[in-house]
C-alpha cells in the first residue's frame, strides 16, 4: 500500500480529540495546522448499491467530506494527502445488533456475580476499539446492564476515547422470566427481584414505565424481546412470550418519545405479534415463514439477521458443560436453521440491515456476517448496502452516514481487494477513518495500547 509524506502526520491521531495532528518536522507544510485531508482512491464506493468509481477523490474537513470528484478535482493548498490510489474505498460499515459490554464465555454467568459496571465499561471500550478497527464505525448496542455503555457511547462522542459512533438502547424490556430478564436461573437471595427500571415489566402500563426509564437513563433506541431467546437460563422455549397489549404499549411509548424499537424473536408468532404492534426490526427471525415475510414486506420492518450468532451457539453447544442444559436445547434448534430463513426472508422481499450480535459471537468478527449472508443467496453489493445504505436507514442517520457524499460524516474504510468481487475482503479491512480520524493505516491500528 502506498503511503504518501504527508500521512505521517496522521500518526499522531489517536486519543486526542482534535481532528488531526499537525504535521512532523521536516514536512514541507510544517507549522501549519492540517484542516484539510484529501483521499486518493483506486476505487471508490460512494454510494453502495450503485457501480464504483474509478481514481476518485475525497475531501475531508472537520471530519466532514467537504467534496468528492475525478483525478481533476482542486486540491487544497494546504491539504494532507493519503494515497489509497491501490485500495478499494467506501464508507465504514454499521453493525446494527451487538452486545458491546459482554462477550459470551462458558464462565459468563460466574463472571455476572463477580464483574461490576467498571468492570464492564473497560470490556466494552476495548471491544468497541476491536470492531472500530475491524472497519464499523458505527453500532447499535442492543441490551447491556447498568451505566457503562451509556458512559462509554458519551465519551465517544466527546472524543475522549476512540470507538464506532453507538447508539445505545440499556436494558431490554422483557417479562418476568423473559429473555432479558438477567435473574433467570439464580438463587432469588442473590439480586433484588428485577423492576421496569431495569426493563422487567408485566402488563401494558410496567412496560410503559419500562421504556420511559430507559430513555429517561438516555437510551436512543428501544429493545423488546418478544420471545424467549437462546441464552437466557430458563427451559420455556423461543416463541411468543409477550402479550398484544404489552407490545403495543412499548412500540407506542417509544415511538411517542422519538425512539425506534428493535423486537428479538425467534419464534414465528413471536415475529408477526411484534410486526403487528409496530417494531422497526425484527432480530434473529429465525423461524420465519412465509405469511411473516409478507407482513414484514407489507410494513416495511427490516430484518437484522444475526446469522453468525446462530452458528456460533449452535457449535459451542456441541461442547460438553459450555452452556447449561436448557441453554444448550435451544441452541441445537436455532443455529441449523437461522441462515435458511434470512435467504427466505431476502428473497421475499423483506429489507436487511447488517447485524450480528457481537458478544454471542467474538467481537472484531463482524465481517464474517457477510459471507453467510452471501452463502443464504444475497449478493456481495447487497450485502454491503445492507451494512451501510440500509443500516443507516434502519438507525435513523440515512441523511449523515452510510454513504460518501459532500455534507457527511467522514467514516471510510478501505480494503485491498474489492468486496464486490470477495466478500471476505471485508475482513482484512487496511485503512479506518472515523468522523475525519485515522484510526488505522496501512493494516495496522494508529491506536494506544
């Protein structure tokens, strides 16, 4: 990869808040502040879903792309150069389903009695830093306890920290019992019984009051669980663990308060009750049929498929002792069939955004996602819409992220060979720029141990 003086700079883009360093001693330009980088691209892909551009230019100011063109655009005077006239480029990817404060080991539920809301936001910072450089500069947190994402998405934000843009949703709202409900299968003495405040709630006025606490503790986003799930340690299955009622009293208060709602559900009456009270997406949809997928298509709900998830859980369950024995049950029924129903779903017409459920799954991973998606039918610019044009739609930012255009945020990856060809290029992901900072250069991170 090529890498011209004036990148050198760069280096020094890590912790610091600012924009970009100013350049080394021995530069040209030294002395002046840098306000201007300008991207050369072998290939660019502005807008996925359309056709890349060849020897392209961005221009990026304050974190913003100011201008994209042809070899002919006019450079600024004082503008660094980076030279990725050999890679591939186009915008950082979205993850809209992870877990960033937990990832899921044999030992997790030893570790929930010992690990405290500190213990947490150092997990979730160093996972968050792991797949920002794996090229997703934006996720969607679905579910964590306590503070420490809420603390981590605000230091993000106020560029203390390096770390994807994170929409944050706390707790999920689930019944007692329900997948959520963090108390499944501990002694009652341990932990006070969970309340709406930590997103337990039965009945259609607690899970008004579930939603109203979680944006009250500063949630952007609302999450349910219609069904059982998975992980939870409770033998009462995958489908429909909600009432009509109780899902219409989360969808309306969210949507009352601005906030969108993403719906677990596994199970196909779980699927149609939460697209019948109104969610924006489903997660998982792992028994989906066909009378689901056209009511999804007839309303619109995307689906965020999760498929990594699936075979993650359904080969940790051929280990002996590595979940519990309900945990287990359920995971041998999940993993064989959650890709076959995504291809179901895309080939019905159903809108994908990209997610994974990072946390079930090893975090940094995410990018694997995609051949699966490729593998269920899907194919590779699809794909990549679906984790950038098609994420940003379903999170409420189509109109700043997700594609490279002159007023938005500056997240760009690039990759040395083209995804549109292999899909798994997106896995060795070179080059990371996150609202204007390189966090990462010729395949290595520019981030602080």
């Amino acid at each position: 990869m090529r890498v011209s003086l004036g990148v050198v700079s760069l280096i020094g883009v890590l912790f610091s808040g600012g924009a970009l360093a100013e350049p080394r001693a021995g530069d040209p330009r030294a002395g002046e502040p840098v306000d201007v980088v300008v991207i050369r691209c072998g290939a660019l892909l502005a807008d996925p879903g359309e056709a890349p551009r060849a020897s392209a230019v961005i221009v990026v100011e304050g974190g913003i792309i100011r201008a994209v063109g042809g070899a002919d655009l006019q450079i600024p005077q004082n503008a660094q150069i980076i030279d990725l006239s050999d890679q591939f480029v186009m915008p950082g990817m979205i993850d809209c389903h992870v877990h960033l404060s937990m990832e899921f080991t044999p030992d997790v539920r030893l570790r929930a009695l010992q690990e405290s809301d500190a213990d947490r936001a150092f997990s979730a910072m160093a996972n968050a830093q792991k797949t920002l450089l794996a090229g997703f500069t934006t996720v969607r947190d679905v579910g964590s306890k306590g503070d420490a994402l809420f603390a981590l998405r605000d230091a993000i934000d106020a560029g203390r920290v390096h770390g994807p843009r994170i929409l944050a949703s706390g707790e999920a709202v689930t019944p007692t019992g329900g997948h959520g409900d963090d108390s499944n299968g501990f002694r009652d003495d341990l932990f006070d019984q969970p309340t709406p405040m930590d997103g337990v709630a039965d009945g259609a006025d607690a899970c008004r009051a579930a939603v109203r606490n979680q944006v009250k503790r500063g949630a952007d986003c609302i999450k349910l669980t219609a069904t059982g799930g998975v992980l939870s340690n409770i033998g009462a299955g995958t489908e429909l663990q909600m009432f009509d009622d109780e899902l219409r009293a989360i969808v309306e208060t969210s949507h009352l308060l601005g906030k969108r709602v993403a719906s677990h559900a596994h199970g196909s009456r779980g699927i149609k009750a939460a697209v019948r009270a109104g969610v924006d997406s489903i997660e998982h949809g792992t028994f989906l049929d066909d009378e689901g997928i056209a009511l999804m298509k007839e309303r619109g709900t995307f689906l965020v498929p999760t498929i990594i998830a699936g075979k993650t859980v359904e080969r940790n369950a051929g280990v002996a002792g590595y979940y519990p024995a309900p945990v287990a049950a359920k995971a041998r029924t999940v993993g064989p069939v959650i890709q076959e129903a995504f291809g179901r779903a895309y080939k019905g017409g159903v809108r994908i955004a990209f997610g994974t459920d990072a946390g079930v799954c090893a975090h940094g991973i995410n990018a694997q996602e995609f051949v699966y998606m490729t593998e269920a039918g899907m194919p590779n610019a699809e794909a990549i819409a679906s984790a950038t044009v098609g994420a940003a739609e379903l999170c409420g930012f189509a109109e700043t992220i997700g594609r490279i255009r002159p007023g938005m945020a500056a997240d760009i990856i690039a990759t040395s060979e083209s995804p549109l060809a292999d899909i798994t290029a997106l896995q060795r992901v070179t080059f990371v720029m996150r609202d204007g900072r390189v966090v990462k250069m010729a395949g290595e991170s520019l981030l602080k141990p």
